[in-house]
C-alpha cells in the first residue's frame, strides 16, 4: 500500500537496530531510525541490486521523494539505452 503524508508525519521508531522499513512502491522506501526518516530508493542496475538515498523527512516530502524516484529511473533507463546495455 503507498505511504501518505499523515503516515510518514506520524510513523515512530520501533527500536529495530537496523530500522524500520515502509514501502511506497516502485522500489521507494521510508527508512524509520532513530535519528530520523529516510528516502531510499531500492533497484537493480546491471544485475545488481543498489539502493539511492532521496533525501531526509522533512527537508524532503513524500511528493517530492516520488519525484526524485521517477527521475531516477529515468536516467537510469536513459543509461542502459545509451550504453547498450
């Protein structure tokens, strides 16, 4: 299910050391620690698997990481057509 704005301004720390994963879709993730919230994104590149920091909740808000998601998979697509990959 894709995160909302209330959630991601709600959503606390559980105390899992290596933080608390939500997902929005399309590889975008809110990573909950306890010094703060976040904006990764997970994907594969040439087979292996990479994740892209998008920023930090609240300098960064959810409709702005969902757009930074989409331009990175533009250029990550614009790459593999370029290089012939």
């Amino acid at each position: 299910m894709a995160l909302t704005d209330t959630f991601v301004k709600n959503v606390k720390h559980t105390g899992a050391p290596a933080g608390d994963k939500h997902t929005d879709g399309q590889g975008l993730f809110l990573l909950v620690k306890a010094a703060g919230k976040y904006w990764r994104l997970s994907y594969r590149f040439l087979g292996k698997q990479k994740t892209l920091a998008l920023g930090v909740y609240p300098e960064v808000s959810l409709a702005q990481a969902r757009q930074r998601r989409d331009q990175a998979r533009v250029l990550t697509q614009r790459f593999l057509h370029s290089s012939g990959c």
